[in-house]
C-alpha cells in the first residue's frame, strides 16, 4: 500500500514537473526578460520628482549641450571652485600650486579641536592654562593672558574668528602637550584627507621655511570641516567675537555683504598675500571658493564673490538616487522567494550645468540569472547614467532583500527549467 502511495506521488510530481517544462519551453526565446528596461526608459517609477526624467519606452531625449563659458579670470596666484557635496571641481586655476597659506592654516587646527570635542575627548567647557609662548604670539591675536585659564570653546572662536595666534598655541599645547605635537597630527591629518601638496610646520601659519599647501588641498580641508563636523561648523559664520573687553570682527569680509556665504577662514602674510576660503549655500548647492595671492582684503573678497557668482549661475547640485531606493525588482531561481528587490547602494548626487538633468539617459544593466541563495547588498547588476554620450555615472545594483535557498524540489524544478530555457534560447 505505502509503496501504491508514493508511486501515485512520484507520476502526480513528474506529470507537474513536465507540464511546467512544457509551458516554459513554448515561450519566445526573444521575448525580453521582464526585469530589463529599454535602452532609454528610466527606472523612475520609485524616484522622487527632482530627480532623472522618465522618457517613454524608446523615447530619448535630446538636448544640445548648454555652452558654458571659462571661469572668470581673477587677480589671484592660485584659485579653485569646487561643489562641497560632491567635491566636483568646477573651476580651478594653479590648483595644484604649492603656496604658503598663512592663517589659512588654522583651518586644520580647529578642525583637529573640533575632532577631539566631537569625539567627547575634549570638553568645550574645559579650562586652559595659557603658556608663556602663547602669550607672546605676535600677529593677529585674541589677546588671552599668560597664567589665566580660558574656556576651548572661547579660545576655539579666537581661532575662527579673530584668528589669533596666541588661542591657536594655547589649544596645541593642550590638546597635544605641545605645538610640535600637535603639527605631527595636523600632517597625518592632512595625508588621511587626501592633501598631497600640503606640509605644516606650526599651527598658526607663521612664515616658516616648508610651510606650504595648495587650493586643491585646503578646499579637500574646507569639505572636511562642513561635512565631518556640521554641528560645529556655524562656528565659521560668526561675524563678531568679545573677550577681553576687545570686540573684534570676522576678517571675513563676504560674511557682512552677502548672506549665504557661511564660512570659511582668511589668511594674509607678505608672503602669501591675502587669501580666502569661502563657502556658500543657495538652495541645495553649496560650493567652497579657494582664493590666494591676491592684492589686498577687499580685493580677495571681490575675487572670491566673482568665483562663486560663476559656479551659481552656471552649475547645480543634482541628487539622482538615494542609499536603498528601489529601482527594479527580478526573478530569482531556485529560491524560497520568487524575485528580488533591487536598489542603489549608496547616494548619488552630480555636479551639472544648470537644465542639464532632463539630457541625463540611465540605463540598468541586471545579471540575467539570479539563483538564491541570495544576501542582502550582492551585486547583481549595474545602473549607468551618461550625459550628452559620456558615461558619468557607473554604479552597482544589489539585492535589498535576502533570499533563501528553496527546498530539493522547488530547486530541481528551477534548475531543469533554466535547463530547457538555455536549450531553446
């Protein structure tokens, strides 16, 4: 009888097994698998509206590329434009050029401070004993006295916005020890960020024989600030700073006349002239202006204004997807599930010339099969997104979701279907 049984049960599953063969066997071997698009459809059903176009099935859009003029011309040794979410440079001139930057250098003291309160070992509260040799910085100072003990957080503002020097020695001296120190991290610092061309050798900027940066890296710098440290970054927007019973102003001139601009830091020996980084937000566009060299104070400012009226008026930051945003879904083989979800990795946000976004063509490229099991973030495919036929996107597409492994069964029906499939394809 048991024997009865389980023949009935082998015929009923091969019968079924067949009959599933059968059918998938009769489909068009051209027939397009459903989880490809055109060439020109966009995966935008999921999109939010501000992102890429959604042409129609065949449908391509075109567009002739807008002409954008050069970057204007500056009074300046050495300049660079880049978009601080991006880090697209969108103009530079003598960006590569090893330059002394004089205060500009305090940009990485503060950052490393900022780093060691935001990491909870320093306490903005925290007392500070001022040394003999901050005392008697010469140059910009803050005007803090030997034997008194002053709070990081004011001493911090002595650094942004009075730039003073003596503030700047007081907190290398206590959060490293000492000045030498504290410049030892301030280069490691500087190779982790990227700053090839950069070599500190004092935390303030005072002529020093070495002493040397770029635009190209001091922007890297900037970007670091805004983005590492967002809570302490209005810091760099203050324009007045009172101790003492000294009121002194942000050098910062673009602070006072234009009111987007939020940062950054200036910096002026004979040396290296009078030099700025800049930064400014409108709307979802922010850009960082790197300026060195120029002749004065004001004229720093009004090159700095002409850089970054140059990259406002002609490009734009352009999210195009976000971390985990569905774009597809596809059918899975031989698993407990029967497709897929599949997403972007990790944000993607373009620089472009302004009315440039419709002109963009995405184009998703999925693995034709995919069998289980499956783990969350596996690469099965790639989206590319081009521009007037240059490819500027080139990204992985990943699995959202896991799948498991189906039964025995489940899987050897699966694997004879792929079987005929490939057969008659």
């Amino acid at each position: 009888m048991i024997k009865k049984s389980i023949a009935c049960g082998l015929l009923f599953s091969s019968t079924l097994l067949f009959s599933s063969i059968a059918t998938f066997a009769q489909q068009p071997a051209s027939q397009q698998p459903a989880n490809q698009l055109p060439a020109a459809q966009l995966p935008g059903a999921q999109l939010p509206s501000s992102t890429l176009p959604t042409p129609t099935p065949g449908q391509v859009v075109e567009q002739k590329p807008q002409v954008i003029p050069g970057p204007p011309q500056l009074a300046a040794t050495g300049f660079i434009l880049v978009d601080a979410t991006t880090g697209s440079i969108v103009a530079e001139y003598n960006a590569d050029q090893r330059l002394p930057p004089a205060s500009l250098t305090k940009m990485m003291s503060s950052y490393l401070v900022v780093d060691e309160i935001e990491k909870g070992k320093v306490a903005e509260d925290a007392m500070v004993n001022i040394s003999v040799k901050a005392w008697k910085m010469g140059g910009s100072r803050m005007y803090v006295k030997e034997g008194t003990q002053v709070p990081v957080i004011d001493l911090l503002r002595g650094v942004i916005i009075q730039s003073g020097n003596d503030s700047t020695v007081a907190l290398a001296e206590y959060v490293s020890g000492n000045e030498d120190a504290f410049v030892d991290v301030m280069n490691q610092k500087a190779a982790q960020l990227g700053m090839t061309n950069t070599h500190f050798e004092n935390s303030t900027g005072w002529p020093a024989e070495g002493h040397l940066t770029t635009a190209k890296d001091l922007a890297i710098l900037a970007r670091a600030i805004i983005n590492d440290h967002p809570k302490h970054y209005p810091l760099y927007a203050e324009k007045y700073f009172f101790y003492n019973n000294i009121r002194q102003p942000n050098r910062n001139l673009l602070l006072f006349r234009d009111e987007t601009v939020d940062g950054l830091k200036t910096g002026h020996t004979e040396e290296a002239g009078y030099c700025l980084v800049a930064s400014s937000k409108r709307e979802s566009t922010r850009f960082i202006a790197v300026v060195m060299g120029t002749a004065s104070e004001n004229a720093r400012a009004a090159e700095t204004e002409k850089l970054l009226a140059y990259g406002f008026r002609y490009f734009q930051t352009t999210p195009l997807y976000q971390a985990g945003q569905q774009v597809s879904t596809s059918r899975v083989w031989a698993g407990k599930a029967q497709e897929v979800t599949l997403g972007i990795p990790n944000n993607i946000v373009l620089t472009l010339p302004k009315g440039r976004e419709q002109a963009l063509q995405a184009k998703m490229h999925i693995n034709e099969i995919i069998k289980a099991p499956i783990a969350v973030g596996q690469e099965l495919g790639n989206l590319t997104v081009e521009l007037d036929g240059q490819l500027i996107v080139n990204t992985p597409i990943v699995a959202l979701q896991a799948v498991e492994e189906a039964g025995f069964f489940a899987r050897l029906i699966d694997n004879l279907k792929l079987f005929f499939r490939n057969l008659f394809s």
